[in-house]
C-alpha cells in the first residue's frame, strides 16, 4: 500500500489493489493496515468494503470495462473506482452520498482523475439496469469467479454447482466453540443473551450468532470460554475419535483452532506441529487464552526424521493446506489469486504428507484428513490415490450429516469442509 489513507474509501481501494495487482492476501494486507493504528471505525468500514468488493470483483470489472474507454494504468484509481461501483450496485447507500465522497477521497491522491471518476460513477447510475442485465449473460460477472474454477466445480458437483458458487456471495455465520470445561452451552448461551446476543445451538459445543459481534464483545471470551470456530471444522473433534491419554498429533496446528477444541475436549499428549514459527505462535497464543498446553514443534511435518521420538500415534489430525475453496466466503480473495497451478502443486504437498505421516502411526491408529476445499481433486481424489498405495489402510465410515462422500458444501450453517478417516490395520 502506498501513503497513509485519509479516508475508508481510501484504505479500502488500498486493499482491493493489494490484492488485484499486488496479488496480496487480504488477510496480509489487512495486517498491514492495522499496523498504521488507524482510527478502528475507519478500519472496520475499509475493510467491510474491501469485502464487499472483492465478494462482486468479477461483476465489479465487467462494468468498469464497460465504463472505461480503455484500462487504467494505475491499480489504486482502479481500486477507488470498484469500490465506489460496488457501493452504488450492492449496498443501500445513498448514491449521491457515495459518488460524492468517493471523488472527494479519489481526487485526494488524483486530483487530476476527479472528472474521471465523477464520469464513471454517474455513467453507471445512468446504465445500471442495462449493465446488470448484461452481466447475467457473462459467466464471470454472473458468478463471480474466475472461469476455471466454475468450470471446476461444474465437473466436480453437477447436481450442487450452482449452490455452492451461490454461497460464496453470502455472509458467513459466527459460530463459537463454547469451552465445555469452562462452561456449559446452556449458560454460556445465557450469558450472550443477558449482553443482548442472540444465538442458537447448532452443535454439540457449537452456538451460531444471529448476527456477527466484535470479538471483544463476547463474554468470557479472554478468559477462555469460548472460541470463534465454523461448525465444520468443529466436526474434525468428533471425527478423530480421541479418548483420554491418547498420543495425538496435530500435524499442520495453526492457528490453533483444532488444537485447541481437542484438548478442551479430552486430556491428550498431544504434539503440535506447524513449519511456520510466525503461524505457531498464534497456535501458543490460542493454548494460552484457554489454559491449556501441548508439546509445539516448529517443523515440517513431511520430514518426521526432523522431528519424531519414533513413538507411534495413535491419533493424527492432518489439516492439509489446501486451496481453501471451501471458505471463499470468509476470504473472497481467495478466488482471485488461486491458479490452476496451485491446485495441483497443492495436491502434490497434499500426498507428501499423507505419505511422510502414515508410518507414524501406530497400528490400529486413526489418520483424520481434513481440507477446507471442494476440489475432489485435493479430496477422495487424495484418498482414493493412496488407499492404492496402501494395502494396510482402510476408509473408515463416518458419521457426518448431509455430507457426500465425507464432503460438507458450504450452506448457511457451515462452511465447505471434507473429512476422510483412515484406519490402519
């Protein structure tokens, strides 16, 4: 990002460049912003605008497109005008309001671009019903993904696709772990309602919010009652099928989530490992909030000569990095900076670890393998592929409502997650 923004318009077309041009995470991008101690509320609106934005960039472009006689040179103009189209066209705010104060704040850095954007903005005010009606006709603009990636799911979900693109236009729910050592869901849950916090049980530790808080606003929460943790990842506790004393890895832990809820849910010898030392402290960070402790290594757990005693385990959590296409709600850049190629570079890393972590364990052990993908490819493709190489492994059944072939679609109460348990004879 280039000079302190003046302005949420301002951050927020900082952010949307980042990610576009500079082919940033947004999580990145965001971090970086925060580190300016910006005023919080300007914070937050940039960011619920570069969201936004980001959520609708592939019919965000085709009106700019149309808008423009040619592309502009500079991302940053760009990023202003995005934002401010995707204020006219996806959110009730006053039009006027929005094309005035996004000039003001473009012609800040621009002066000399103040006409351009006042032109652009009011040509699409002008056209808006015609360019929407034109963007239904192209797929990208339609969708809002890059065409492989439709083309992708159409092949992978046939009778599902258009649900689970749908889905990525949503906002996510917030749903807790309630720490069910700590307290109850019954009076964790009476504790939100006295804060005026709706919520409803959709799990076994799980309380989903009718509407999204601040972190800071949930009771008990520094103190290590609660959580923030989609009901799908949730599942991967219950699915792991741990008792009490197990030896457990957490083969890539960070940030921490998984980690956390497996040792709030049984007294495990647990072992977390993540080749990020940055990454895994925020798994130490997470442990600490909740009291709770585990053996953390900073390593790759595709090397288990680096790091293992040669104690087998008799539980392994493997949450494979993966294209996390499952979660594009929650991370709408996502779909703009993945490529075919990370895909399958993904899958590679995806059997390499698979390969490196089942000789650690122990016979009759339970390997859980969980993306937050719904790329068949990164998913049963994997297992299917190594099942075929080992005879001494077996797909276990699980009980996982609404899933096909262990695989969660995204829908309003979770997000896109696939779970495979293997067993080893």
């Amino acid at each position: 990002m280039a000079k302190t923004p003046d302005t949420a318009r301002g951050l927020a077309a900082d952010l949307v460049s980042a990610v576009l041009a500079e082919h940033r995470s947004l999580t990145a991008a965001l971090a970086a912003a925060r580190g300016q101690r910006l005023d919080p509320r300007v914070l937050a609106a940039a960011q619920d605008l570069a969201y936004g934005t980001l959520r609708h960039n592939g019919r965000l472009r085709f009106y700019l497109d149309r808008l423009l006689a040619k592309p502009l040179a500079d991302a940053e103009l760009t990023g202003f005008l995005l934002v401010g189209l995707y204020e006219l066209d996806r959110t009730d705010a006053a039009a006027y309001a929005v094309v005035n104060e996004t000039v003001a704040a473009a012609a800040q850095r621009f002066p000399k671009a103040r006409g351009l954007v006042n032109a652009v903005l009011r040509n699409f005010q002008r056209r808006q019903a015609e360019l929407s009606a034109a963007a239904e006709g192209d797929t990208v603009a339609k969708w809002n993904f890059p065409k492989w990636w439709i083309k992708r799911v159409q092949a992978d979900w046939p009778e599902h696709w258009q649900a689970v693109l749908e889905s990525a236009a949503q906002h996510p729910p917030m749903t807790l772990r309630v720490n069910r050592r700590r307290v109850s869901l019954a009076d964790y849950q009476e504790q939100l309602a006295a804060e005026g916090i709706e919520a409803h049980q959709t799990g076994p530790w799980a309380l989903t919010l009718a509407k999204p808080v601040p972190v800071a606003a949930l009771p008990g929460f520094a103190g290590g009652e609660v959580s923030v943790q989609d009901l799908g990842a949730q599942a991967a506790v219950e699915l792991l099928e741990c008792g009490d004393g197990m030896h457990v890895l957490d083969a890539c832990a960070a940030p921490g989530g998984k980690t956390g809820h497996l040792l709030e849910a049984h007294a495990l010898d647990l072992v977390a490992l993540d080749s990020d030392t940055d990454r895994l402290s925020r798994v130490r960070e997470n442990l600490d909030r909740l009291g709770l402790s585990a053996r953390l290594l900073a390593a790759d757990a595709g090397k288990p000569a680096t790091w293992w005693d040669g104690r087998p385990f008799d539980r392994i959590l493997l949450d494979a990095p993966c294209s996390a296409s499952g979660v594009v709600r929650r991370h709408p850049d996502g779909k703009w900076l993945k490529r075919v190629s990370d895909v399958e570079s993904l899958t590679k890393e995806q059997d390499r670890l698979l390969e490196a972590l089942w000789p650690c364990l122990g016979s009759g052990g339970k390997l859980l393998y969980a993306t937050c993908s719904v790329f068949r490819q990164e998913n049963m493709a994997r297992v299917q592929a190594f099942l075929g190489r080992h005879p001494d492994a077996r797909l276990d059944a699980l009980t996982l409502p609404g899933a096909i072939d262990g695989q969660w679609l995204p829908d309003p109460q979770h997000d896109g997650f696939f779970y495979a348990r293997l067993v080893k004879a």
